[in-house]
C-alpha cells in the first residue's frame, strides 16, 4: 500500500474495512466530541476513544475486574533499573496504552508480565505481578504455561516461514490442542479481520503477505489458543498509515474478548484505541495512570502534560 | 595548498587507479576459473588416453563389476560402491551428531560455552587426514575388535566412522551459522507463544535455516566422497564389490574407493604409460562428475528452501 496516500483516502478505507459504515458516522462523532468538550482547551485532538463506530453500534462494557496487578515492580538489567516501584491494576477487557519516551520501560514493563524478559540474563525482577490471582514470579509458576495464556504481538512483524494456516495453527500444535483446528484458525483469521483477505490461499507463505497483513497474522496467531490477555508492544511501528489504522480498529474489537496492553510511542494512537493509559517518564516509574480521556485533556502531573504535548521525549 | 583544487586531473588518477583496481581483482577471479577448467582438461584428455588402450572401453568401465588392472578388468563399480558406501556409513555418523552439535551451540549453549566448544569444533577440522587414518588403524579399529565386531585389519567400517568424525565440524558449523541466522524476531514469537526451547528449536529455527542446514550436508558428502588418507589407511585396497545381501561383511572387511584406487596407481609398481596408470585419470573424472552434480543438487535444493526473512 502506499503510505502517501491522503488523509481521506485513508478514512474511506479505514469505513471499507468496517463493513461499509457510512462516512457520516465518523464526521458526526468527531463533531460531536468537539461540542461536548465545550470550550476548553485540549492538549491532543482526542477523538472519542474509540473513533470508528462499531458495526452493531454498541459500546463495550467497562469491566471493573482486574485482569493483571502490579506491586513494588522493580526491574533491573545488571545494574542499571528498567522499572522502578510499579504498582498498577489493569482491567479486565480494557485496552490499557503504556506511554513515554524511549528506555522510560514501557516494554520491559510489557515482557515482565509473560515473562519474556527471563530469557535475559542480566535481568532481575523484584515484586509482584499478579494474574489469575497467582504472582507470576514464585516459584512453582511455569513461564511457558503463562505465555499460553498471555499472547503477545511484537513491533515487526515476525511471521513463520510456514504457511498461513500453520502459523496460526502454530500456538494450538505446540498445546497439544486436538479439536477442530481448522475451524480455530478460521475463526482467529475473523477476529484478526483477515479471513476475508486470505481464505484463498491458506496454504501459501505467511511471507508473501504484505506488512499489514503479516501483522493482523501475527494477531491471528496470537489469538487462535485464546488466550486470556494481549501484549502488543508497538505492533503498528513498521507499518503503513493505513495498514495501522486497520490494526487500530482490530484493537478496539479485541478488547471485547480479550484484555489487551499495547505500548505504543505514538500518543494519538493512544488517545484512538485506548481504555486508559499509563504514562511512564524516565527512570522506569509509572507517573500517571488514569482514564485515556482524563490523561490526554487534563492529566494531574505537570510532567505528563508537557510529555503530552511534545515539550520533551 | 591554496591554489584552485585540481579537479579534473585528481579524478583521472583515481580513475586509473580504480581501472587497475578492478583489473587486478578480475585477474584472480579468473585464475580460479583458468585452474578450474585447466585441470578438466587435463583429466579429459588422460581419460580419453586411458580409453585408448586396446583392454579398456568405456561400456566396460562404466559397467564393469571387477576391477583387476593386472587381468585387464577395469570395471569402477567395486570402487564406486566402496565410495558410497563409506559416504553413507559416515553420514549415518556426522549429520545427527553434527546437526544435533549445531542446534546446541545454536539454541542452548551460552554464550561463554560457545565460545570454547566452536574453536574446538573448527579445530577438529584443521587437523590432517592422515592422523585421523592412524587414529582408525591403530586405536578405533583394535577396540571395536575388542567390543566384539568380527572386523579385519583394513576395514571400512573404521574407515567409514573416522570419515563421519572428519566431517561432523563441517555440518555442525555451517548448520550452526544457518541456524544463527533465523531472526531472533521468529524465536521471540514462538517464545510469546508458549513453546519450549525444544519446540522452538525444532518446529521455527530448524524448518527456518533447512536450506543451510541441508547445503552443509551436501558439502560435508562431498568431502567425505572426495576423502583419500583415512580410507587408504584403515580401509586398505583390497578392491570388493558392495553385497547388499551381506551390508555388514561388506563392511567389515577391506575395500579400496575411488580415491583409493587413484592412490594406488601413482604409489603402485604399476608403470607410467600403463593403463592402470591412467585409469586414475578415468577414476578423478568420474569422481569429478560425482561431486560435481552434488554441487549442483545443493544450489537446486538451497534455492527451492530459501525463506526471505524480514
């Protein structure tokens, strides 16, 4: 796809993906906030939090459940600290955005919870983190069968060099899984809102897909042994305008099944997809954690404004 | 150095530079192709020498099941089945150790393991042939005698594993550079997917890095095919042909390869300008011909596997 494409160009794709919504939805929402926000002043044009319209038009539930919590997280490579005290209750069916600048340790945040960063040797993680009310770091917790349940998509997308169907199938083959597995990778191409695009050529590379697809695959992939929550960490970095605004609308769907934590280094893509969103400055410490709306228009801390606004990061 | 840059006269200069540059390195791109193709040559032209002798033909040679120069049967297969057979035994020896050395160092070991165990590796392959045919004849052959094996003095079974041992460094460092080159991104995805270190190894690196993996074994073959001092040493020269029927005595008594043969008849009272001598002229081109369209099955196989990564 060509990134140059203009901003309505984009827009009339971004309602083609969304089962031919009408455009009028889209203006009509935006001018809507505009009004509701009255006069004040907003730091970031917000576009209500979730800007494409659901096709059944209903808004998701907020869960008051916490899905995953954090207490006294310290993270330490060698000497140096990556997270310092975080202690933070992220909900159930929430999209939960994790801000700040670079090395602030959003993403080892991310790895901390399934675990990924065991495989670094210099890293020591002290405190808790709690998911299905267990503290994933005791002893006796095994990181693989955590990892079964906590899917993760990463910044590029990784694709097997195998085929579309095994890629997707990849997670249930390695659980042993013994149903109907064509039917899961059918039903995890849907959600990951690719099915339509590839149910033609299951069988041919994952790598013969273009970026943007790679990436609803690495979704696909993700999501086909159902897990309970998602890690993204900035899984629309290396693509396209409208190929991120496709894993844009994804999200907001995901989060109906799914608890999903994104870390993303771009603050209107926050402020789109986004539930609430933590702000991390550097240092590794959780400045501000609070409603997505409440963050990007009228954040507590000075510092989270100024991030906020492009005064530093 | 204040004067007006000499621009036009410092481009020329480097331009004659950069011509003889070029010229220089062509030159020693072509000296491999020269060498090469001098040496097909020559091969070709003492082959069709050999064919000229009245008790040779190339039906005969090519057909043949005896080799005995001294009554005029020059028939390569004894020699061709002694070859392949001491290339499939030590096969069967170096690509599950060597792939299975290369996935470790790969996968598994630290970084600090690593660091002694692959010196070590590529030092097995720098020493010389002939040690490792001593090391066949003197220790490797007594003690498997000694374990019970019903095997004689020359033997290609000892000729056969020694030639596996030569080789594994072979697969397991070119496998263990295809395997190195998978994209940590691939391993990171099986990881955040639940899979245990085996299962990444085996079901994403391994079908990942299949076209290198596959090419170390062909050129390990190769050079097992092409191999001349350890077969001479603890095969011996006794030329037999290969009996399917009975794979194990086959094994266990004496047989003389290709490369052996050739041995054989330079170091042989066999007389210069006798058709034994030029046999081995007819013997290194089909030998030739052999590593040659292994060559050439590895490219095809490389490029039919090759992924392209991110």
């Amino acid at each position: 796809m060509n990134p140059t494409e203009t901003p309505t160009d984009r827009t009339m794709k971004r309602v083609e993906t969304d089962g031919g919504v009408p455009m009028e939805d889209d203006q009509e929402s935006t001018a809507d906030a505009a009004k509701a926000d009255g006069g004040t002043e907003k730091l970031v044009d917000v576009s209500p939090s979730h800007s494409v319209p659901d096709d059944d038009d209903d808004v998701r539930t907020r869960s008051t459940e916490t899905a995953i919590t954090t207490r006294d997280l310290n993270v330490y490579y060698g000497d140096e600290q990556a997270l310092d005290g975080v202690s933070m209750d992220i909900y159930e069916h929430d999209v939960t955005a994790l801000i700040g600048p670079s090395g602030c340790g959003k993403s080892t945040f991310l790895r901390t919870i399934n675990r990924m960063n065991d495989m670094i040797d210099v890293c020591r993680v002290e405190g808790d983190v709690e998911f299905g009310g267990k503290n994933v770091y005791d002893d006796d917790v095994d990181p693989v069968a955590l990892r079964r349940k906590i899917g993760m998509v990463f910044q590029a997308p990784n694709p097997f060099p195998k085929s579309i169907r095994d890629n997707v199938a990849y997670g249930l083959k390695i659980q042993g899984y013994d149903g109907d597995v064509d039917a899961r990778v059918e039903k995890a191409l849907k959600s990951a809102a690719l099915w339509d695009e590839v149910k033609d050529q299951l069988d041919s590379s994952g790598l013969d897909l273009s970026g943007g697809q790679q990436q609803r695959l690495c979704i696909a992939r993700a999501i086909a042994p159902d897990p309970e929550v998602v890690l993204m960490d900035e899984p629309t970095s290396a693509l396209d305008p409208v190929a991120a605004s496709k894993i844009e609308d994804l999200i907001d769907d995901l989060a109906e099944e799914y608890t999903v934590i994104i870390v993303t280094h771009n603050m209107q893509q926050a402020a789109r997809i986004s539930d609430r969103t933590a702000v991390f400055l550097t240092g590794g410490r959780l400045v501000e954690y609070d409603d997505t709306t409440k963050i990007f228009e009228d954040p507590e801390e000075q510092r989270v404004e100024d991030y906020i606004t492009g005064k530093f990061g | 150095m204040n004067g007006e840059p000499a621009l036009t006269r410092a481009a020329a200069d480097r331009d004659v530079k950069e011509k003889m540059v070029g010229v220089l390195l062509f030159a020693c791109a072509a000296l491999t192709i020269f060498v090469t193709a001098s040496i097909l040559f020559t091969l070709a032209y003492d082959t069709i020498t050999f064919f000229g002798f009245e008790e040779t033909t190339v039906v005969d040679f090519l057909t043949g099941l005896e080799w005995e120069p001294r009554n005029g049967h020059y028939g390569v297969w004894p020699l061709v089945s002694s070859t392949l057979v001491v290339t499939v035994v030590s096969a069967l020896v170096a690509i599950p150790i060597g792939t299975a050395a290369a996935v470790y160092l790969s996968e598994y070991a630290s970084p600090k393991v690593r660091s002694v165990i692959k010196p070590s590796l590529e030092i097995l392959a720098g020493i010389p042939t002939v040690v490792y045919g001593y090391l066949a004849l003197v220790y490797l052959t007594p003690w498997l005698r000694d374990i019970g094996l019903p095997l004689g003095t020359f033997n290609l079974f000892s000729a056969s594993i020694m030639v596996g041992i030569l080789i594994v460094p072979m697969v397991s460092s070119l496998s263990e550079d295809a395997m190195s080159a998978v994209p940590d991104s691939l391993r990171q995805a099986g990881y955040g997917l639940g899979a245990t270190k085996y299962e990444v190894s085996t079901g994403i690196v391994i079908p990942a890095a299949v076209s290198g993996i596959f090419s170390s074994y062909i050129l390990a073959l190769s050079r097992a095919i092409g191999e001349t001092m350890i077969v001479v040493m603890a095969g011996g020269l006794r030329t037999s042909l290969f009996d399917p029927f009975d794979p194990f005595g086959s094994l266990a008594g004496s047989g003389r390869t290709m490369t052996a043969s050739m041995v054989n008849a330079v170091t042989s009272d066999a007389t210069g300008g006798s058709p034994e001598y030029y046999s081995m002229f007819a013997i290194g081109l089909s030998l030739f011909v052999i590593t040659f369209l292994m060559n050439l099955a590895s490219n095809r196989i490389a490029a039919r596997y090759r992924e392209e990564y991110q």
